[in-house]
C-alpha cells in the first residue's frame, strides 16, 4: 500500500539499499519508504516461496520511487550461505555501482510446541537465515550504513 498522504523530505535521494528478506512484512515497508525517500532499492527474497511477493513488492517499489532512482531488483538468494550473499553484493554492484544501506532482515521461523521439536537440520537453518546472512551479508559490503532489526 502507497501512502498518500506521506510527504517525503528525499532524505535518501541518490543513496542505494539493500533490504534482506525486502518481499514482504517489515521488509517490503522497508523498500516502500526508502523508496519514497528517493532511493534506489534492490531486495531479496526466497525462490519459489515468495515469488509473488517479490512480484507485488516490485511493483510497489516501481510506483513509489522517484523519477531520479533507478528501476528495483529483485534477487533471490539463500542468504544463510557465503558464496550467496557475494553474489547478491555483485549482483547490485553491477546494476547500481555501489551500495549504500543495508538492512539485515531476512528471518525464517518454525512454530513449535516444544523445544524437542527442534532437530539439528531445523536449528542450522533458522541460524542460517536469522545470523549467519547479517554476518555474510555485512561482511560482503566494505563500507556502508548497517541497520539491524
């Protein structure tokens, strides 16, 4: 959703950011105001599972940004592994030219009743996703503005 009746200050004009997990929830509201705010805006998301959201999201991005912000991107990567987090650096790197925000926010969770539920393949995953990215993904981008959620 658009918001109308938000009046930007293009605080973020001509800076370009990078929202994890940026498909939906706190994520796409993320890209939707940065974008008001003038950024450019490239997000990530999983393949396959949130592909239409990725879609809506996009197209969200695309009637919000301003007319000096270059078109979003959409990448999909699993960010809970090294080699992808660099891929997903380059990859905005070569569309952009560089990097200016980061928002680590991609997370995975699994409702369960017990902790005996929680098997060891589980538990690497949910660490993948919700620590080891923030480290992959900060640790990919040398100089930049860091905010965590």
């Amino acid at each position: 959703m658009i918001y109308t009746c938000y009046f930007s200050c293009v605080k973020l004009q001509g800076k370009v950011a990078v929202i994890t997990g940026g498909d939906s929830g706190i994520g796409r509201a993320v890209c939707n105001l940065f974008s008001l705010e003038g950024a450019t805006v490239a997000f990530t998301y999983v393949k396959g599972d949130e592909d239409k959201d990725a879609k809506d999201t996009l197209e969200m991005i695309r009637s919000a940004k301003s007319a000096d912000a270059k078109d979003p991107l959409a990448v999909a990567a699993d960010l809970g592994f090294d080699e992808n987090c660099k891929r997903v650096v380059d990859e905005v790197v070569n569309a952009y030219g560089h990097i200016d925000i980061l928002v680590n926010n991609a997370a995975e969770q699994y409702e369960c009743s017990s902790v005996e539920e929680i098997d060891g393949q589980r538990l690497e995953r949910v660490f993948r996703t919700n620590i080891f990215s923030y480290f992959f993904m900060t640790r990919s981008i040398p100089t930049l503005l860091i905010i965590f959620f």
